[in-house]
C-alpha cells in the first residue's frame, strides 16, 4: 500500500508536562537514527503526535523499523487529504479498495478536531460509509466490531485517514532518561537487562571484559552480535571491549581462589565505573536475579558494590530465569546468548566460589597490589566498536505477538 504518511501517537510522553519537548525531541532523533537508511523521510512534531513524511520511500519498511522504538504508543499508516468531503471519500475509497474486503465487515469512524468543518462527525461517517459500501463489492457494515475500521481525521492542517492502528513499543524515547553503561556479557541476563532499562529511556553504551587468548574471537564476536540486535531499539549502539585479562590474571596470582569470583567482579566493576565517567554515564546495568548464581546473593553483591557509589541498576533483580528467557526470545537475543562460546567469568570460575564473601577478607586480599594503574590501563586500551543495522528478525505475525 502507497501511504505518504506515518502518524505516531506518544505514549507516556505526552503526560510527562514540562519535559515532553525534551523527549519528543529524543524520540525524534531515535526515529530518524532508525529510519536513516529511508533518506528522503522528514518528521514533523506537534503537540501529541509525530508525522512521518515518506517522501517516496518504503512505508512496510518504515512500519517495520518502528515496532521497535519506544516512547511510541502506537501509529498507523495514513494518507493525508484536503478538508473537503469529495476528496475524504475518494481517499477513503482508495484506501479500503487497497485491502481485501470480500466478506469483510466495516465501519467509519470520524473525528473532527476542526469544528469549522462543514459536516458533523455523524455526517461524515455517514458520506463516508454510503460512498464506499456502493463502490466496493462484499462489504458489510458493522459499527461494534468490524474487520476494518477507518479512521477519518479531519484537522485544522488537513484530513487524515488510516485503517491499521500498530501497537508501539511503549516506555520512553531511548536516552530521555539519561546515558548508563551496561555490562554485556555473552549470558542470556544482561541483553534483557539492557532491553528492560532502555526501555525506560536510558541511552545504553555496552561493556565488555574480553581475555584473549583465554577468550576466543569468536566469544567476542558473540557479543557484538547481542548488541546488534539491541541496537534495533535505539539505531545504534556503542560497544567498550575491555582487555581484561592482565587484571584477571594478577586477581588469580594474588586472591586466594574462593575469592576470585568475587575480586574480578569488583575490578569489572571499578573499570566500568571509569568507562562511565569517560562517557558522562549516570549509572550502571547488570543482568543480575537474586540468587541466581554464587555472585548473586546479597552478600556477594554487598562486597562487590563497595567499590562503587554509582547506582548499579539490576532490572531483573526479582525475575525468575523462565520470564527471563522469555523476553530473550521475543527480543530476538536468546537464539544468540545460548551459543556455547565461553567467556572470561566461565572459564576463570573456581570450583567452589564463596556465596557469602566477607568484605574485609577481600579488602585484605587485594590490599597486596596496587589494581590501579591496571585498571587504568585496561580502561584506556578499550577497543569502542559502533554497532547498528540491527533489524528486527521477526515476522510480522510474531511482531503483532510481542506488541
Ligand atoms: P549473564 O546471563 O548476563 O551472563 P549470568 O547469569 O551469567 O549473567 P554472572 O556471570 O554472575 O551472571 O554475571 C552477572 C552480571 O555481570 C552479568 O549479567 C553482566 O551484567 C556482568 N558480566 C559478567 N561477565 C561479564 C563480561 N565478561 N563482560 C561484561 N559484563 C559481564
Ligand atoms: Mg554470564
């Protein structure tokens, strides 16, 4: 279908008053990052709502992208006519002979937000219905729950008519809320961690702690791969490999072993916090679920904390691995996350890592090197990859699912 319009209605960002020009904004800039391989497009704002202007490019192609940027409630492909009534119900006809309609039901349903316009809301839908009932076969009308509802707009700007209504993503415009650092390993937490937290518009930069050769290319190319699919949400993504194996290495000459586990966390950690203040970051995001694994038990995460007073967000702290998969599969990283590359934490894991680590003991432990010329220098050998082009693999039955 020939649209020469997308219309995008806001989700929460309309109510969120004195800040809604900051994110309509954002969603803007996160609209034409998605979009930009449709170069001739244009978007225009209003109040509460977003028009996309096709210029001649794909609209399947657009509605596609779109499913995945949130600060969107919802939109549709629309065509927009002049505020006279020959020319609605020409497009209207236009529009429903585009569609299948043998043996479908249909209603009109009018707005009119210019109270100027000659006809009344009744009397639109009216002119409307009659006119494309006598020139389509096999339409019948059903104004409680029709197969096809047209939606006739009629606006101070102009006329507008669309039939499909798409389910947005929701949440807010990716980066409205800030930039955070999210700690990306190659497992199946953290690309839903970082999914969950951009979702409530955080602008996500990925980290990653690479220990060639202990790690393979192939681990590394891992997670590129998961930040390729997370890019599909914000149009890209910045991704920090960090050269970890000289400090993993000096934490397992230096730390006794049933503390290593909890000693490379906190170096991860104290790396990532320098990272965050490089990137003007407000916070850090882990894949973390209580109770989880060794490392994810509350004592563990006390010791490992203190190293930083940054918030740490933990959006699947309370989640259980089933719901967690879940949402792996419908974001497209679970398929992914399961390939069996190992990565730095499997293969440095002591057999029995303390679940209750003691924070004095690890302070002691570390207190033997100075860590911090290491760090500094794993922060500044960090190799930044810009990942995007990620696209939805989805079908578009599948896609209707998730929305
Ligand atoms: P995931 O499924 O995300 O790997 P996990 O259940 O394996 O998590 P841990 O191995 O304890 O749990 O890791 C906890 C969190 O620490 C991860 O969710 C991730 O945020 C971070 N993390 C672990 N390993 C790495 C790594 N190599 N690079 C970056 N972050 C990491
Ligand atoms: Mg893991």
């Amino acid at each position: 279908m020939i649209y020469d319009q997308i219309l995008v209605r806001y989700g929460e960002i309309s109510t969120k008053g004195r800040n809604r020009k900051a994110f309509t904004k954002k969603l803007r800039e996160n609209i034409l990052m998605v979009l930009k391989d449709l170069s001739a497009i244009s978007i225009s704002a209003t109040r509460d709502r977003l028009h996309i202007y096709l210029n001649g490019e794909d609209g399947e192609k657009a509605l596609s992208k779109l499913a995945g940027v949130f600060g969107i409630q919802s939109y549709s492909p629309v065509i927009k006519t002049e505020k006279e009534i020959e020319k609605i119900k020409e497009a209207a006809l236009h529009l429903v002979q585009k569609m299948n309609t043998d043996g479908k039901t249909f209603k009109v349903s009018a707005r009119r937000a210019d109270k100027t316009f000659e006809l009344d809301t009744n009397e639109i839908n009216y002119a409307v219905g009659s006119h494309v009932l006598k020139n389509t076969g096999g339409l019948t009308v059903d104004v409680r729950n029709p197969d096809i509802k047209l939606n006739v707009e009629v606006r101070k700007e102009g006329t507008y008519l669309s039939s499909e209504i798409f389910q947005g993503a929701g949440g807010m415009p990716a980066g409205a809320s800030g930039r955070a650092m999210l700690m990306l390993s190659g497992g199946l937490d953290s690309p839903v961690a970082g999914y969950l937290i951009m979702k409530r518009g955080v602008e996500i930069e990925a980290v990653h702690f690479h220990s060639p050769p202990f790690t393979s290319e192939r681990a590394k190319q891992k997670v590129i791969d998961l930040a390729k699919e997370l890019s599909v949400f914000s149009g890209r993504i910045k991704l920090h490999i960090v050269p970890f194996t000289e400090v993993q290495q000096t934490v397992h000459n230096q730390v006794p072993e049933n503390y290593t586990m909890t000693s490379t966390r906190r170096m991860m950690l104290r790396i990532t916090e320098k990272l965050r203040e490089k990137q003007n970051g407000l916070g850090i995001v882990t894949g973390e679920s209580l109770g989880q694994v060794a490392s994810q038990t509350l004592e563990s995460m006390l010791a490992i904390n203190e190293v930083t007073s940054t918030p740490v967000l933990r959006p699947l702290i309370s989640m259980d691995k089933l719901e967690i998969i879940e949402i792996a599969k419908q974001i497209g990283t679970h398929d992914i996350s399961i390939l069996p590359y190992e990565d730095c934490c499997t293969i440095f894991t002591p057999p029995a890592p303390k679940t209750k680590p003691k924070r004095e003991k690890i302070q002691f432990y570390e207190s033997f090197v100075d860590f911090e010329p290491l760090i500094d220098k794993a922060a500044a050998d960090t190799e930044v990859l810009i990942i995007e082009g990620g696209a939805l693999q989805m079908e578009a039955d599948d896609l209707d699912e998730l929305l």
